[in-house]
C-alpha cells in the first residue's frame, strides 16, 4: 500500500470516528433551536403600542431626535403595564440611543454612556432587562431616551413583558434565522479561506477563492452582529457596534479585489479601481473615527455608494463564473438568483436610509447568500477538478517514485529525497545507513530463469518491509541492490531489532520444502551523527557490506 491510499484511507476512519459526535451535534442543535421556535404560545405582552409624552400624546418609539441646540436631550415616554407576578421582566433594544427608565417616578435604571473615543458617542444596539416586582395596582413604566446622532433619530423596539424566561425566548426565536445565517456564512468563509491555504500550498490554485473567503468572511461578520444576539446574550454593544461598522466598510474591498481578479479587459480596470477607492475609504473612515475626528456613523454614505456600485459589478462576477456549457443548465436559476440579489440590496438601502432599521440587515444576508450560491455552484465544479488533477497528479509522482515490482522507493525517490536527509545530518540529527545485497540472484536467473529471480526479489523487499517498516525507508537502487535510512533518535536500536526480524524472516522462507532459491542478504551498517557526508556513510556501509557479502560465502548458513 503506498503513502497516498494508506493517508486516503486514514481519512477515511477519521471521518467514521468522529461521524457519531458530528451526528451527536446535528440533533442537540437541533433540539435547541426546535423549543427556540416552538410553536408554543409565550406568556408574553408586547408593548411596542401605547406610549404617550408627558402631555398624554401618543409617541412613536422609532422617533427620537437628536436637538442640535442643546444636544443629546432627553424624551420621557409613559405607559401604565401590569405586574401580576414577581418573576415578571420588561425586555427592550435601543438603537443608537439611551435609555434610562422609572418606575411610579422613581429610577430604577440608568444606562451607561460610552466615553471611549474609539467606540464613537453611541452603544449600538443595546439590550435593557429590567426586573419588576410585583404589583396589585397598575405600574406607570417611564423611559427616559436620548437619541445620539443628530441625523438619524433613535429607535426603541422589541419591548416585551412577561415571565423572564419566556421574554429571553421570544427575543431570540425572532432573531435566531439572522443569527443561523451569520452562523452559516461564517463557517463557510472559514472553510473556503482554509481550502485556499491548503490548495495554494499543494497545488495550483487561482486566488479567486482567497478574495471569495475574505468577503464572505467580512459579510458573514457584518451579518453576525447584525443579528443582536451577541449583544443579547453578552453585552458590550457598544463593541460589536464598532466590529459591525467596520465589516460593513470592509465588504466592499473584498468583493472589489474579487471581481478585479475575476474581470478582464476594461472592467478589470474598473474593478480595480473601484478596489482601490473602497481601500481608501476603509483607510480614512478608519482613521478619523479612531481619532475621534468623524464618527463611522456620519461617513457610511459613502459606503452606501459604494454598495450601490458594487450591484452591477457582482452581476459581472457571477456571470463571469457561469461562461462555461457546465453551467447553460443552471443559467436560469443563476438569473433568478441576481434578480433576489439587486431587489434585496435596494430594498435594504432604502430602508437604511428612510430610518426603517428593523429588518434592513436580512435583506442584505438573503442578497449575500444569492451571491455567494452563485459563485460556490462555481467553485464547487472547480474545486473537484483541482482535486482530480491534483490526485492523479500526485499518483503519477507516487509511480514515478515507486519500483514496480516490489513497491518500494526506487533510485529517483532517494535523490528527491536527499536533501531532507541533508538537512538532518547538518542538524545533528541521527541517521542509519544500512546497505543490502541479494547473494547468488544472477545464479538463479542463469538457472532458473529471470521469473525466479524476480519472486527472489519479491521474497527480500517483503522482509525488507517486514523488519523496516517504521521510522524508515527503504530503497530499491539496483537489480539486487536495496538501502535503508533510518530516521530516529535511536537508529541502532532500530538496526539491530530490524536484522533479528530479517534473519528470523529469511530462515522461515529458506525451511519451506517448497522454495526453489534460498535467501542470503548481505548488510553494512553506518549511523551518522553528523560527522560525515550522506554519500560518504553510503561508500562506508558498502564497503561493509561486501565484507559480510564474502562471509556468507564462506558461512552460507550465517542467516539461517
């Protein structure tokens, strides 16, 4: 068996060992995102309705303004709830605002502010918990906002009341899709980018597939802190904001470098310009929000342009991946798939920009997906033939390495080779150099004939195998010729245990009433230490070998 179907095939038992965990896993995440979207009824108010100001007049919780006069104002929102019982809790998101909330008047709660520079003057998405004991009479519960952009109002929803446990759930079972998609992108980005490193260093491989994984990775990121649950279930809003931020910014470049790898002619150009812009504008937008200069908040316009530039150029991309007559059949759903793609970026746009935050970002993840499954269909059928040519290419290597008659390495495989153990013989690294010599063949083959000698060569480099297997090679260099190199920290060890195994193995073969030719297998034996060279430990193990060659002779019994 060689090195490359005992590897395939230890592959093979990896993946049927760690097939019953990975089955283990389906159903327990199953299981869990089964009760999350259960379709039992939760013991949950909804109170994004009912808030009035302080006049009585109702109040809209997508409208809170940033005044310019007195900057960052506070507006107090009412509305009377009731408390029945005492694991009762009142769940809400801020949107680039704060919140502080009363109860009957009294603070129960007052949000934190953030101060760093880097973070920028909003939280992001915030989360708000608020536990309520219980009460007989009707509770008046007051939030009091501060919007923090002066161009875009802040935004309150997701506001429930009930049983803590139920209010957790109904958050989540809302948000869960977005967060499974984010999920998803990012383990593919992960295995696309792991594959290109792999190919890249075994074969041949175009770095379109590096680019697809740097912008689905960065897309996949964006998409994930989109999806809130992060900041539901571990706080720092105010990080996964800065994190979603740049993401977004960072997609552009990623599909950019994409596209201008992928396009020829005029719009190579185009796309690599338009590479070179989004670069800028990551560079820039970065710095001057680092600084404290410019928000990333207020410089996202240009981002959107660019967005909005790049719909016609992933068009370009995904039909320049389906030219070829492998994909006339997909042609169709490949349009549709465009289609879903310019309606959903368009849709999200406008949305962003009208201040309709609440589902802007999943129009997005399904315009993302539409992509990416154009241009996965792609490199999947790639991806198969790269490993096709590399596989066959690798088992032309292994033949070109291999003696055909025995299966060992032959003469072109110790000078690929030679370098490696020069290298640890420059290292101090120990090595063994054991030499062999097949006594009396050319008698058999003028006796015999050519087919006995050849099943005596056969009868030695199976011993040889037999008492070298490990931590060695063993090479075929001549017509009855063979070397061994062993590669251990304790190569006489290894010599001696191997010899024992070999003598044991010619005597077992030389009882056979059967056996028309008797095995006689003269040895030297040199270990490096560093002290010589490779070819010189050769010439000294030969010399040594001859030495037993004419022993046998006189002793033919020796290895009996």
């Amino acid at each position: 068996m060689n090195h490359k179907t005992k590897k395939i095939l230890d592959m093979a038992v990896d993946i049927m060992v760690g097939l019953p965990q990975i089955l283990v896993l389906i159903v327990a995440l199953s299981g869990v995102f089964l009760c999350i979207l259960s379709p039992e009824p939760y013991n949950v108010v909804s109170l994004n309705d009912g808030w009035t100001d302080a006049g009585g007049h109702p109040v809209a919780l997508d409208s809170f303004y940033y005044d310019e006069e007195s900057q960052m104002l506070p507006q107090r929102i009412y509305r009377s709830i009731q408390v029945s019982d005492s694991d009762t809790a009142v769940i809400f998101r801020c949107r680039n605002c704060y919140a502080n909330v009363y109860i009957n008047g009294e603070p129960v709660y007052r949000d934190k502010v953030v101060t760093r520079k880097i973070y920028g003057s909003s939280p992001g998405s915030r989360w708000h918990v608020i536990a309520l004991g219980s009460s007989k009479k009707p509770i008046e519960l007051c939030l009091e906002v501060t919007a923090c952009y002066s161009d875009s109002n802040g935004l309150i929803d997701n506001i429930y009341l009930g049983p803590t446990q139920h209010v957790y759930r109904k958050v989540t079972a809302s948000r869960i899709t977005g967060f499974v998609i984010g999920t998803f992108l990012h383990l593919v980005s992960i295995i696309i980018l792991v594959m290109y490193a792999y190919l890249k260093k075994h074969y041949n491989v175009n770095r379109d597939l590096l680019y697809l994984g740097m912008a689905s990775f960065f897309s996949a990121q964006w998409s994930s802190t989109e999806s809130l649950l992060w900041q539901l279930f571990v706080g720092y809003s105010e990080v996964f904001h800065l994190i979603g931020y740049l993401s977004l910014v960072t997609i552009p470049l990623g599909f950019g470098l994409l596209s201008a790898y992928r396009l020829k002619g005029k719009l190579h150009y185009l796309s690599l310009a338009y590479s070179l812009v989004s670069a800028a504008n990551l560079v820039v937008t970065t710095i001057l929000h680092v600084t404290g200069t410019i928000e990333f908040h207020y410089l996202l316009s240009f981002t959107h342009v660019l967005t909005v530039l790049l719909i016609p150029i992933m068009i370009m991309v995904v039909l320049s991946y389906t030219k070829g007559k492998e994909y006339s059949a997909n042609s169709l759903l490949i349009i549709t798939l465009l289609i879903i793609l310019i309606v959903c970026l368009a849709t999200a746009l406008i949305k962003y920009r009208t201040g309709s935050y609440g589902d802007y970002s999943g129009y997005i993840r399904i315009a993302i997906l539409c992509f990416l499954f154009c241009l996965i269909m792609y490199q999947v059928n790639q991806l198969g033939s790269t490993f096709s040519k590399g596989l066959k290419a690798d088992m032309l290597h292994d033949m070109a390495l291999t003696d055909h008659m025995t299966g060992l390495y032959n003469r072109t495989a110790f000078n690929e080779h030679k370098a490696e153990y020069n290298h640890m013989i420059d290292s101090f690294s120990p090595l063994g150099i054991i030499q062999f010599d097949v006594n009396n063949l050319k008698t058999i083959n003028d006796t015999l004939g050519h087919e006995k000698g050849d099943q005596m060569i056969k009868a030695v480099a199976d011993g040889l195998k037999l008492a070298f297997g490990e931590n060695c090679r063993t090479y075929r260099t001549g017509g009855d010729e063979f070397l061994t190199i062993i590669s251990s920290m304790n190569p006489d060890a290894i010599y001696q245990e191997g010899i024992k195994t070999l003598k044991d193995y010619c005597r077992r073969q030389n009882k056979q009433p059967d056996s028309e030719f008797r095995l006689h297998i003269a040895h030297g034996y040199v270990v490096i230490k560093g002290n010589m060279a490779l070819s010189e430990a050769i010439d000294e193990a030969d010399a040594l070998m001859y030495e037993n060659k004419r022993a046998l002779k006189q002793q033919p019994d020796e290895n009996e």
